[in-house]
C-alpha cells in the first residue's frame, strides 16, 4: 500500500498531536517537581524538628552542669572542703572565658581563687578520661594566656575535675594526672580521698 501524501491539514495534526504529547509530559513532569519539592519540605522540617530537639537537649544539659555548679558552691561545702586542704580560698567564679580571638582561648567552668593560687575546675555530668585530658589542654592554654598577660610569676594553678557520674577508673586516671576529683555523695559533694603520696599537679 503506497503511502498517503502529507497533506497541509495532516502536517498540522501531526504537530497538534506533538504539542499535546508535550503538554502532558509537561503536566507530568510539573506533577513529579511538586511531589519531589512536599516530600523536601517534609523532610526539612522533620530535620529542623530534630534540630530543635537536639538544641533543648543541649541547653537542659547546660543547664544541669550550672545546676552542679551551684549546688558544689552552695550547698556542697566544697569551698570549705578545699579549705580543709590549706588553700584559703577567698574568692569563685563561674564560667570564666579567656583569650578569645587567639589561640590561647577557651572557658574554666569553675576558678576557686586562694591569692596567688587558683584552683580551675572543669564540670561534667559524666566525667571521662577523655575529659580529664581537655581539661590538661584547657590549663595549658590558661597557663600560656596568663603568662602572655605578664602576671605569670604571680599565679600558680592547681586542676580539679567534677562529676555527677564517675567511674573509678577515670578517678584514678584523673588523681594520676595530679587532680582533685569531686564527685557527688548523697545529697551533697565530696572530694574523693586522694591516694597515699598524692601531689596536686600545678601549672
């Protein structure tokens, strides 16, 4: 069967039916974009959600170190239990910021102040060995910072490390280091007993 000539009005079917094609892969892909562009939003704000969450979570931890620090101060008697070990504390402050914008720059969470001495204090909810080794780099830092200051002959620096939850290993790690451990006891905080032949560590 020989093949029908185009004729003008087949030429334009032919592109109607072409546009038409078009048209719906268009609709189709609009269709597609939209599907793809709710199911982002939902995630995003799933993800934001999460973010939120994990911000709270962050801030109540915040929170519950503060709430530690008050009660090691207040209510704790640690000040007097430092006493008790010759250093006349007269003087605390909490969350000390130090050297921003070099790169001796970090944050003591507690310093118990005995004139020419001061005890730094790092707090923690769970204390780790991983924490104790922050806090060295974190003296370290603070010892460089007082000493590009000038004062460093007029300062000397000894470490304590605080926990609500600690294990004995990390205890052990930190008394090595020539910290003081303070933990929490009933309703009150303690300094644990410090082995026979303990030298607290100064810098």
């Amino acid at each position: 069967m020989s093949a029908q000539p185009l004729t003008f009005e087949g030429v334009l079917e032919m592109f109607e039916q072409t546009r038409q094609r078009m048209k719906e892969q268009g609709d189709e892909f609009d269709r597609r974009m939209k599907e793809q562009g709710d199911e982002f939003d939902r995630r995003m704000k799933k993800t934001d959600q999460q973010i939120e969450r994990v911000s709270t979570d962050i801030g109540r931890l915040g929170d519950r170190i503060g709430d530690i620090i008050e009660h090691m101060v207040g209510g704790g008697n640690i000040i007097e239990q430092f006493q008790a070990l010759n250093y006349d504390v007269t003087a605390h402050y909490r969350n000390k910021v130090f050297g921003e914008g070099t790169e001796n720059c970090g944050e003591i969470d507690l310093i118990l102040e005995d004139g020419d001495v001061a005890i730094l204090i790092s707090v923690k909810t769970k204390l780790t060995t991983g924490a104790v080794r922050e806090h060295i780099d974190q003296l370290e830092k603070y010892r460089r910072h007082v000493d590009a200051k000038g004062h460093g002959d007029r300062y000397r620096f000894v470490g304590a490390v605080a926990g609500a939850v600690a294990d004995q290993n990390v205890i052990d790690f930190a008394q090595k280091k020539g910290f003081y451990v303070i933990v929490q006891s009933g309703v009150a905080v303690e300094i644990v007993p410090t082995p026979e032949n303990f030298q607290a560590k100064e810098w």
